[in-house]
C-alpha cells in the first residue's frame, strides 16, 4: 500500500531559554489537511535588543611582591632505599605421565523415533483497518535557523491494517520406531602421577642504603608587597528587551520537494530582486538565509522557513 505523508515544520526553543517550552508550541497544533502533502510550520520571531553602556573592569588590581633568597649549606645522609626482605624459592612439584585404556560406553540397543509430520494451515482475519497518526521527526532541510534545535517536524503517517492469523495442524504422515544396535566403546587417557613433591627454601636479602646529599636552610628569604589598583573601561553591549513569540501555522515546502534545483532558484530570484543571496549552488547556507529572512521581513512575510507565501512573492513554484 502506497505511504503518504504530512510533513509539519515548527521551530521551538528551551523554556530555560525563552520562557516557552515545547509543549506550548503543541497546544495548538495546525488544521489536518484536506489532503495528503501538505505541510505547515511555526517559527519563533527574533527578540528585540537595546544597545546599553556599563563601566567594566579592564585591568584587574593586583599585587607583587619581592623576595630576597634563603641561604643554605650542603650536607650528607645515609638513606634507606630498599628494606631487607626474606626471599622464598619454590620447587614445583614433578610429575610422570601414565595411560590406560578405559571403558567409554556399553555396548546396547536403541529405539530410534521418527515422529508424526503435521501441516499448519493458516486463516488471516482483519482486526483493525488503516488510519493516520502524527509522528514527530527531526529536522528538516528547509528550516532557516542555524541552531539544529530550533526546527521540527510533525509527519501524517499511515497506520497499516491489522489482523490476527489463526492455525491449525493435519496429520500428515504418523509415527514411526527403529532399533539401532551399538558396540562398547573403549579409550585410551593419559594421566600425570606425581614423582615428588614439591619444596620451599628461604634466603634472606639484606637492605639497600644510598648516600644522598642535600640543601639545609641556614637563613630564610624576606617578602616585600607592592600593591596596583584596578582599571576600569566603558563598554557597549546589547541587552534583552522583549523575547521573540512564535508565528501562527503557515503552510511551507514540503521536505521531499525541497531539492538543489528548488534552492537554486530561490537563489536566483533573491539575486534579482535585490537581495544577495550568494552564488547559485543550490545550497541552503547562511548567505542564502540571511538574504531570505531580510525579504521576507522587508515583504511582511512570515518569518522562518520556506512557506508557500514567500515562494509565490519570489515567483517561484
């Protein structure tokens, strides 16, 4: 049976982030299509920043401190290295091989069984017919964000038909008995028969000295401290003012249509009008985004993806 598929685009950031988690983004989830082959995408609108002015600290204060050198005389000592020890030497035991030969089995009779043979006959019955589902999925190709976790993907899979088998079993052939006659069975093992046991001497080792020579402090060094004060820089920064929100569900390109030749004449269309998309490669980079997102702002577009209102202002099916 043939597959169709719906594929949804949204893009979702970290509550921890933007105060949104995804569950919010699922809260409403978009009209199921009339029709298999539609897909549609939400995406989180930037958020606003405004430029502030703060005093920072450039150079940390800090201190630095002189140090007139201890002075030391050499002197000599004698110092263990190794401790004496008492060392064992081991006499393994040795051992003579001997063989004989053994009785493996009796001789004897078997009944050999070939059982019955049966055939299974089978009858499928349906349980439940096909039906459709959301299944989520992960990213997908179109999506403008360069962070791989800001977009993605609700598919309308099919779930197949589902039915039970029941079986039977028919005689096909009954069983049968067979008597197999056996000798006995002799084999020859070799076994280790111990000569003479085995012995422990002990030897001592005596201790190991070394003769080192080494510095003695005679009189210590002086510290003095000189102290610096910190510095300070005006720097510009951005800071939050108010968080993106996400944009209503609008219908986009489907990932499956979504191809080099479809992006290569994005890109060409953006170049004409204006907006400098990059060379024609047919690659979604990031000069290619960034002159997309500039339309679709500069049109009133929705923001974020590749939906069918944007290619249609680009003139692009």
């Amino acid at each position: 049976m043939k597959r169709l598929i719906v594929t949804l685009f949204f893009a979702v950031f970290a509550m921890a982030v933007y105060g949104q988690g995804e569950a919010d983004v699922f809260n409403t989830p978009p009209p199921t299509p009339n029709e298999y082959g539609k897909c549609y995408a939400k995406c989180k609108t930037p958020d606003v920043y405004e430029t502030v002015t703060t005093q920072v600290v450039s150079k940390e204060g800090s201190s630095k401190s002189t140090t007139s050198k201890a002075t030391f005389t050499t002197a000599t000592e004698q110092v263990l290295v190794k401790d004496g020890y008492k060392k064992y030497k081991i006499t393994p035991a040795r051992f003579e091989k001997s063989t004989k030969r053994v009785l493996a089995s009796d001789g004897g009779c078997t009944v050999k069984v070939t059982p019955a043979r049966y055939e299974t006959k089978t009858d499928r019955q349906l349980v439940s017919a096909a039906s459709g589902k959301w299944v989520r999925k992960k990213k997908a190709p179109n999506c403008l964000s360069s962070n791989p976790e800001d977009c993605y993907v609700l598919c309308w899979e099919e779930i197949p038909a589902k039915y039970t088998t029941s079986s039977t079993r028919v005689l096909v052939q009954g069983e049968s008995f067979d008597t197999v006659y056996t000798d006995a069975k002799y084999q020859t093992i070799t076994t280790e028969v111990l000569a003479n046991d085995a012995s422990v001497s002990e030897e001592y080792v005596p201790p190991v000295y070394k003769t080192v020579t080494k510095k003695v402090l005679s009189q210590c060094g002086g510290v003095s401290t000189v102290y610096t004060q910190p510095q300070f820089k005006t720097v510009t920064k951005k800071v939050l003012v108010s968080e993106g929100t996400f944009t209503d569900w609008v219908e986009v390109v489907c990932a499956g249509d979504v191809n080099t030749s479809l992006v290569s004449r994005v890109q060409k269309a953006l170049n004409d009008q204006g907006y400098d998309a990059g060379p024609v490669d047919g690659v979604m980079g990031s000069k290619t985004r960034s002159a997309l997102a500039k339309f679709q702002t500069d049109k009133g577009l929705p923001l974020g993806n590749l939906n069918i209102a944007t290619m249609n202002a680009l003139g692009v099916r």
